[in-house]
C-alpha cells in the first residue's frame, strides 16, 4: 500500500503508515532486525521524495549500519544501502562523499552476481554519471561504456534501461567534444559487442 501511494505520488498519505509500519517492525523483530532496515530505507526515500534530505541521512546510516551487522560488508543488501546514501550524497551535492559508496556497492554486486549482470551495469551508470558531474570524463566513457554493453546483452535494445544507458552514453560523448556522426559510429561499433578487453 505505501509502495503505492509513493508511486501515485500521495506522500503524505504514506508518510504515517510507512512510520506506523516502521514502529511495529521494531517492537516486533528489534532495533537492529533486517525488516527494520527496509522500513528506516522505505521512510528516507519517502523524506528525499519531499525534500527532507537532513532527515534522510540518518536513517539511512542506520539502515545501513544494520544490514552490515545482519548480512556481512559484501551482501548485496549492502550494496543497495551504499547505493541509496550514496544517492543522497549526490542530490546534496556531497560528491567526493559519493564515490567511495558508489564504488564499494559496485564491487560488492560484481562479487555477488558476476560482472555481466544488469545490477552491475546499473552500478557503472551510476558511478560514471557522479564521475561526468566532477568533470572526470574520460574516467567516466568506460565505464558508462560497460554498462551499455551489459545492459544491451542483458534486456536488449529496447528495454526503458537500456534506452536510458544509451542516452546517458551519448550524452557523455557530447561531452567529450564527439560530433554527432561521431557518436553514431561509436555506438554502432560498441553494439557489436567486444570483448571486455578490447573496450578499457
């Protein structure tokens, strides 16, 4: 339900049941349970989604803090809470603070899943575009270029994601100074997909 009402955008409507939730959950499996870390996660995205981003951080730090007791440093779960603050960090403009996260959930989720899957692809989108916002981007282009290849091999071309890598892709060639010819061609030789090797 509290899904739905933040996807309707009725925030304030899902603000006290997502609360209400939240304190069941810690009287019922305890303060440090991983049940209460989703719902601590759950109330930070609703606060972000309503501009309260001091309010935010704290409980994802917590959020956080108890999925590493509960799952161990490397758990994908971990992951996911590395990626959410590290958001956060992002949005507040705290970028420096961002990177260390972003590469962190990065590694945790290529030990977990593999190098090729679509949770990875996502990871270096996300690290590429914190690296194009600092004005690193020939350290970004291969890494936004892996999760191209990744995400295309993986859903296809006309997934909404890969539509979207793709974009964020050429967005950066732009950037780098490509015409669009230029990023035309690229693009049609990245989708001949070579080996890993071959795109570093």
């Amino acid at each position: 339900m509290t899904t739905y009402l933040r996807e309707t955008n009725r925030l304030v409507e899902a603000e006290p049941l997502i609360r209400r939730a939240l304190a069941i959950d810690e009287a019922s499996f305890g303060e440090n349970h991983p049940t209460v870390a989703r719902g601590l996660n759950n109330l930070a995205l609703l606060l972000q989604d309503t501009n309260r981003l001091a309010d935010a951080e704290p409980l994802l730090r917590r959020a956080l803090v108890i999925n590493e007791a509960s799952f161990g440093e490397d758990h994908p779960n971990v992951a996911r809470s590395l990626n959410n603050l590290a958001r956060l960090f992002q949005v507040t403009n705290r970028l420096t603070d961002a990177e260390p996260l972003r590469q962190r959930a990065l590694a945790i989720n290529e030990a977990s899943f593999g190098a090729d899957h679509p949770r990875v692809a996502t990871d270096l989108n996300n690290l590429a575009l914190l690296l194009q916002d600092i004005n690193r981007l020939n350290e970004a282009e291969p890494l936004m270029r892996q999760a191209l290849i990744i995400i295309i091999k993986s859903l296809g071309t006309g997934h909404p994601n890969s539509r979207t890598v793709l974009k964020n892709y050429s967005m950066l060639l732009l950037q780098l100074g490509l015409t669009n010819d230029e990023i035309q061609a690229s693009i049609e030789k990245l989708l001949e997909f070579p080996s890993k090797e071959n795109i570093n």
